[in-house]
C-alpha cells in the first residue's frame, strides 16, 4: 500500500494534536488510514505523520485541499511541509 509522509514544523504539539485528530473525517474520506504521528527527539514540535494511503490520486488531492490548508493554519504550522508519497518497493 502506498504511504503518505508528512514533515512540519508547528507552534505547539499538544494544540496542533487537537486540531489533527478531529481532522481525521477528512483523512478517512480521503483514502488515508492508520496514522502514525512522531515527533523529533529534539524538537517536539516538529512531526512527521504517515498514513497509509488507498488512493496516490485522492492523497493528492487531499494535500492540495482548502480544508487541508485551513486546517494546518487552524492548528499553528508554521512552515512549508515536505509531503512524500510513497510506492512500495518491488
């Protein structure tokens, strides 16, 4: 299965957090499920979340959203995110 990786920098985890688990109707519409969200180890307010993703075209989609884009203002990121989408490997 396809995997979307997201990296961002954000004001605040556990604010962000918030807004990121009541996005998850938007996330499941999309095709993406099992969302695994980390942080690095010396800086909690950077993450990275990956999602498994059902769809790369709907994924796209997704990450080009308003609602997206208004969602990550919502919830204090406060950089550009780096957004992979990834094949498995043969």
């Amino acid at each position: 299965m396809p995997l979307l990786v997201v990296r961002h920098k954000v004001k605040d985890y556990a604010a962000w957090k918030k807004v990121f688990d009541g996005h998850k109707g938007a996330q499941t519409a999309a095709g993406l499920s099992n969302p695994r969200v980390y942080v690095f180890a010396d800086n909690p307010n950077e993450t990275v979340v990956l999602f498994d993703a059902a769809d790369i075209g709907r994924a796209k989609a997704f990450g080009a959203s308003p609602d997206l884009k208004a969602a990550m203002e919502r919830s204090g990121v406060t950089d550009k995110p780096d957004v992979y989408l990834l094949n498995p490997a043969p």
